[in-house]
C-alpha cells in the first residue's frame, strides 16, 4: 500500500466500495486492467469507471 493508491482508492470509497475492495479497483486502474468480481452489489456501484467485470456475466469482450 502507499499512499498514492490510498488517495486514488478514495474515490471509489466515495461511490461505496469498502477499504479492501476499493484497493482492489484503483489497482486495477493503475494496471490498466480489470477486476474480475462475484460481488454484483459493488460491480454495479462502479460499473461507470470500467475497472471491473462482474465474472457471472462471462468473460470480459475484450478477451475475445
């Protein structure tokens, strides 16, 4: 952890992730890549930043 991800882990505290799971989405922006989740509540709560990919759905279309 550093403290640039803590403070780009905020905003997805902001729109309702909890400490560990907003971690995981800034992460995944900073990769430039997608967080494959199960939880559907917190994938529909980012859903708009296009870091995660609820995996019930399928695999992600850019994989094909």
């Amino acid at each position: 952890m550093t403290m640039a991800l803590a403070k780009r882990a905020d905003r997805f505290i902001k729109k309702g992730l909890t400490g560990y799971d907003a971690c995981y989405a800034a992460l995944a922006q900073d990769l430039q890549g997608v967080w494959l989740m199960f939880d559907k509540s917190a994938h529909e709560k980012i859903v708009d930043m296009g870091v995660s990919h609820l995996i019930s759905e399928g695999r992600p279309v850019e994989w094909n």
